[in-house]
C-alpha cells in the first residue's frame, strides 16, 4: 500500500490569455487582433522612443486605419500611479475599447493597471489605493493586447507592478483579467531596443526561470518551462550580443522569456532577488533588468543551503554542471558587459537597512527558498551583491 504522504501534490491554475503569436509582424497582428476582437476604438500605449525615433508606430497605426483612437506614449519607468491616471484618462476621453501596447514592462504594467482603472472610474492618483489587494473593485472590461520590446515578460502575467510616488514603493496591483487576451513576439520590433536593455531585461527573464525552479514551491510544469527557457536565454542572449541583427536569436531570447514566466504564472514565488529588486527599482531608480543583474547571484550564494540540489540543476542547465551556480550566473551576466554589485548604481551601504526594512514588504521576500524572518538577513543579500 502506498503511503499517501509519499505523493507529491499540487496546483496549476491556468490564465485568461488567449494566445501568443510568435516571429509574426506586430502591425499585421495587431489589426487582425483587433478585428477578431471586434475592437473599435483601439488605444495605443507606446514606447516615446519608438513613436518619435522610428516609424514602427507609425506602420501600427496605419494598419489599423481609423480603428485606431489615441496615442499615449509618456510612461516613465516603474510606471508612476500619476502616469497611469494620465493614460487612463485619455483613454477615457477617447472610448477605448481595446488597449494595445508596444514596449518594455513599464508601459505592459501600466496598461493593465488602465485596465483596472478605466472600470472603477479612477480619475486620481490616490483613488488608486481603491485597487489595492484586498480591497474589493470591478473587474475590467477593455482588454489589452502586447508587444513586447522588452523581455522582462510582464505581458505574460495578471500582475502590475505600480509605483506609488508619494512613499516610492512599488505595489503589486493583481485581477486574473488584466492579463492580456493576446502576445505578439515579433523580433524586429526589438532591435531599436538598447543593447543594455535587452540583455539587461533577458536576464530579467533569466531570474524568473531561476527563482521559480528554486523555489520549494515548484512544480513539474512550471520547471520544465524554466529550464527550457533558461536554455534558450543562455544561448540567446550572447547571439544578439555578437550579431544585434539576428533576428532568430532575438526570437529565441522572446520564446526564452515567454516560458520563464511558467513559474509565476502557474502560481510559483519568487525569492529575495525579485523582492530586493522591487525596492532597488522604486527607491533608486534602478532598471529592472540591473536589479536581476545585481542581486541574482547574491541571493542564489544566500539560499544555497536551502536548495543545492536545484542550484546545481541551473548550472547544468547553463553548461557547467559541475560548478556553483551563483558563480555561473556571475559569469555569465558579467560576460554580457552588465553591472554586478550595488556601488557600480550608486547604492552604498547607507542605504542597506531602508532598503532592508522595505523589501521585507514585499510579496517574495516571505516566500525565498531560505527564510528570511527580519531586515538582518536581507542584508546579509545586500552585503554580497555591494
């Protein structure tokens, strides 16, 4: 008779996206998007960079015809909540019925949190703490499609990451339908991207798949995504380096992406890495991708003692199975040419306890692989990576 406490068990909750398209045009998807959508009023929230510097808008737009109802591209990094009022507010005037975006996760995220915000008739930016986790709101209605330029991969969850400029802090803003109904992973889309934003956001990604195969909240469908696109990530992302026109290189990095948010998606917690960053990136203004860079290797040398099983998994899986993960990875972000410690940002140790106390704030900080009970021993994490 097998012992029921023998079998592992466990949860995969499935989202309300609909599809991902993939190595498509983002213009011929997006206007077949809207019209199967039956969209007639489409928004767009824009990288500034791409609508001024290229005609990629420009080629959206045009494909879309007078579907097309508005433009909003002046979104900041870490998407501010006053920002987010401000797009929410031309997208009202302007009876949107379909929000698509086109950039990094700052512009993704605020679109969802527009999502929120256009369906509770938010027209200020402390109306927002209405929307707050546990408070009880309706459920949006205009839905978003993405094009992602970036691959820090929000697009693939129903999570917004907002930061509340009165206090700097980055809240998490959450509803299963502010996911977006539908991807587009178009790789020439991302080669007006900055060298150091993609890579810096593809190990953004590479983060995702590592903290959520570490977790000892994992799952077999959630790791095999992780390893999978950590493969594709680790080969990819050199590539692009060496040849920033290779376009199927650029493809990979996306699909690597788009699998390291399995995990996450299925319902598996991040660890200290992502926690500390959420507080790098609000308080100091660090980009997303830095955050990764910096404190991913720190905080997998902390945990090592709660999982070195799984560690020594991820060094396998970048090719060295025989080495320390924490090492492998160190390697490997210094080789793509990104910061590796806290003082190369400018943050010095003055700043570890606010930074400390904050992250402990956070959703992931109570949920790292190794325990974390107080402040003391996110800096201990923030000591390693200074």
């Amino acid at each position: 008779m097998v012992q029921s406490d023998m079998v592992r068990s466990g949860r995969v909750a499935f989202g309300k996206m609909e599809q991902v398209l993939f190595g498509v045009s983002a213009a011929d998807a997006v206007a077949a998007e809207a019209r199967r959508l039956g969209a007639t009023r489409v928004f767009l929230m824009v990288s500034g960079t791409l609508n001024r510097e290229t005609r990629e808008i420009e080629t959206v737009r045009a494909a879309l015809g007078n579907l097309c109802a508005g433009v909003f591209d002046r979104m900041p990094a870490h998407s501010p909540r006053q920002a987010v009022v401000a797009a929410t507010n031309q997208a009202r005037d302007a009876g949107a019925d379909l929000i698509v975006t086109i950039g990094g996760g700052s512009i993704t995220d605020a679109a969802k949190a527009v999502q929120l915000c256009l369906a509770n008739d938010i027209r200020t930016a402390e109306a927002m703490d209405n929307l707050r986790p546990g408070k009880s709101f309706a459920a949006p209605t205009v839905p978003q499609i993405a094009v992602p330029t970036t691959l820090s991969a929000g697009e693939f969850s129903a999570l917004a990451g907002i930061t509340d400029e009165r206090t700097r802090v980055k809240e998490l803003f959450a509803h299963p339908s502010i996911v977006p109904r539908t991807v587009v992973l178009d790789p020439a889309m991302t080669v007006h991207t900055p060298a150091w934003l993609f890579l810096s956001t593809g190990i953004r990604a590479v983060d995702h798949c590592v903290e959520g195969f570490c977790s000892l909240e994992a799952n077999p469908f959630a790791d095999a995504q992780a390893i999978r696109g950590l493969t594709l990530l680790t080969r990819g992302l050199p590539a692009v380096q060496a040849n920033p026109s290779d376009l199927q290189a650029r493809l990979d990095c996306q699909i690597g992406s788009w699998l390291s948010m399995g995990p996450l998606a299925s319902g598996v917690p991040m660890g200290a890495s992502h926690g500390i960053g959420y507080v790098l990136g609000a308080v100091h203004d660090i980009p997303h991708g830095h955050t990764s860079c910096i404190m991913l290797p720190a905080a997998m040398r902390w945990n090592k003692v709660a999982n070195a099983d799984r560690q020594a998994e991820i060094a396998a899986a970048m090719g060295y199975p025989d080495r320390d993960a924490g090492d492998v990875l160190d390697r490997f972000i210094r080789a793509l040419g990104m910061p590796r410690s806290l003082s190369e940002v400018g943050v010095g140790a003055e700043a570890f306890d606010r930074i400390a106390t904050q992250a402990m704030g956070t959703p992931w900080i109570p949920r790292n692989p190794r325990p974390i009970p107080s402040p003391a021993e996110v800096r201990e994490i923030l000591e390693l990576a200074a």
